[in-house]
C-alpha cells in the first residue's frame, strides 16, 4: 500500500521494506534484466516518436522510457530537450510553441517523425496487444511542477484501460526529493523511480518507502554505487541502469543483477541477455564486462569528480543528503 503525502511529510508510518511493482520485477525464467527502450528504439529512429516506440516493442522490449515536457498551451509532449534544436532543427524552446505548432514539425533524422503527445503514446499503449509494455515517464524539471504534474494526472485518467489500470502500467520518473513529493500529492499510488547520478542522495533516498531507484550507469562502477546496489537489493527496491548503449556496460548490468536496463538498442541489449543463459556464455558477458577503454577510465574519472563536485555545492549550501530528504519528506 503506498503512503499518502501531507505538506508535513508522510502520513502514516513509513515500512522498512517497499512495495514494489511485480510486474516490474524480473522472472525467474528470464536470463537478463528487462529491456527498457531508452526514448524508444533510438538506435534504429528518431527518438521519442510514435516509430521509436512501436520499434521497440516490436524487437522485445518490455517497457518503454520517454521524456515529459509542457507546450504552451499545457498540453504533455515527449521530448527529451526544453528547446527543438536538436532534434527539429527549430531554436525555439517546447514552453514558447502551442501544440498546434508542434505537432507540424518533422524530425531531422529519417524517417521523418512527428512529436506525438503523451495523450498518442497511451492510447496505443492501451490496446489489448500492448498489454504487458509498461511505460517509465521521466518527469523533466523544466515545467512548473504543478501544472506538469495536475497536466499528467489528467492526462493519464483521459485513457480509459479495458484491463489493468494505469497505476499497473506507469512509472513516475522524478529527479529529486521536491518532486518526488509532487508525485505523491498529485498522482498517488503510482510506483515511482528515482532518477539520480549520485550515489550518496540515492542512498539517502532510501528510507522514503515504495521508493525505487534509476542510476546512471557509471555509478554503479563505485565503491558508493556498488554499497547502494546492496542495500537496495536487500531492502526488497527495484533498481535500474541507464543508459547502456555499449556491450561493456549491458553486460556489466547483467552481472550486476539489476532489475532492468535502459538502453537506445533494446535488440542488442537482448541478444546479450540470451547468450547469458549457460556457464560458458555467463564467463563470456564477464569477460565483456571486465573491458575498459582509455576513454571509459576518462570518462568514469570526469563524471565521478562532477558528481563529487555537485554533491560538495549542494551540501554547502543545502545541506546533506540525508538532511534534504528528511526536510522535504519528512523521513
């Protein structure tokens, strides 16, 4: 059961171990984690577009990721940036454009898309065939919280569902404890998934209850990252990784034993999973695994000394982690 939220924090006394979505978590029978389509099936289309999303299905994928933003006449579109620049060719920001002019751009790359509406995503995704796709919803921090948030609420109740209702289906997909609470004040009972880079706040995280966990890939190839994985595991939370594009990285989510990944090539990501299935090909994916280039090891050095950098500002002038959390969420 999940908590209701008051402006004093949580309501009722928070459990130790979280519900968790069962239809999320991985089989058994099933030799990797989930494939997610990170904005659809962007290594083969233009990303999030009705093309994307139905491609992804089509290779396998057992859930779709997509991004949230507001045009100016308050209507939800997917589009991973604020601005159309980079994936319409348009300088203008998403908040600045009325749907009526969003709707008639065409994408850059081939095939020409159009930006669909989160209304278009699910009513395809409510049609019986897409019945087992699940939908993660990464709520960008652009918009007014409180307009996005009441904007997907109705959103969401406008699709009516023939079986298993939304909140069966949904993932809300904040990036912090502000909006972490909007969603449970505004779409209560939804599963949410914390997006983070850092380590140390997602542990933080942890004690908000029904609360599951989305890091970023490289976070995971800390001794922080590996700690928080442990945790999360023994405390019942769903944990995912995002975004692995590389066999390097979908097979260390393999070996890590996340409960999903989100990647651009859900058919790459599944091939891998499939040949992970015996003990000769499980010392393979471990072999993969165990390969770093000269520019991962830079990379994994430049993003590590960010996040340090982020987490030292923000606890300056915010306060810990744990402090923030326990402020805006009571626990």
């Amino acid at each position: 059961m999940y908590m209701s939220w008051a402006h004093d924090g949580f309501v009722d006394q928070p459990p130790r171990r979280a519900t968790v979505p069962p239809w999320v978590r991985r089989r058994d029978t099933e030799p990797g984690p989930r494939a997610v389509g990170h904005r659809g099936y962007k290594a083969a289309y233009p990303e999030n577009t009705m093309a994307a999303f139905r491609g992804a299905i089509e290779v396998g994928a057992s859930a779709i990721e997509t991004d949230l933003h507001l045009s100016k006449d308050e209507i939800i579109v997917l589009s991973h940036d604020a601005t159309l620049k980079r994936c319409f060719g348009d300088a203008r920001r998403v908040a600045d454009c009325n749907w009526d002019e969003l709707s008639k751009l065409q994408t850059l790359r081939e095939p020409k898309q159009s930006m669909p509406r989160l209304l278009d995503l699910l009513e395809y995704l409510a049609q019986p065939e897409q019945e087992h796709i699940w939908l993660l919803l990464d709520i960008k921090m652009d918009d007014n919280m409180t307009k996005l948030l009441s904007r997907l609420a109705d959103t969401i109740e406008s699709v009516p569902k023939t079986t298993r209702p939304w909140k069966q289906h949904v993932i809300l997909c904040p990036w912090n404890a502000e909006w972490v609470a909007g969603c449970l004040r505004y779409l209560p009972g939804f599963p949410i998934t914390l997006i983070a880079f850092s380590p140390s706040y997602a542990t933080a995280m942890l004690q908000v209850p029904n609360l599951n966990f989305n890091l970023f890939n490289y976070s995971f190839a800390t001794p922080s990252g590996r700690r928080f994985l442990r945790e999360a595991k023994q405390r019942g939370r769903l944990v995912f990784s995002w975004s692995d594009n590389q066999a390097e990285w979908m097979a260390r989510s393999i070996c890590n034993e996340v409960d999903a990944v989100i990647t651009d090539d859900p058919k790459q990501f599944l091939e891998l999973c499939g040949q992970s299935s015996s003990e000769v090909t499980t010392g393979r994916i471990r072999t993969i695994a165990a390969k770093w280039s000269v520019k991962e090891i830079g990379l994994w050095i430049l993003i590590n000394f960010l996040v340090w950098v982020s987490e030292t500002v923000s606890g300056v002038v915010r306060g810990s982690p744990r402090s923030q959390v326990k402020k805006i969420l009571g626990v």
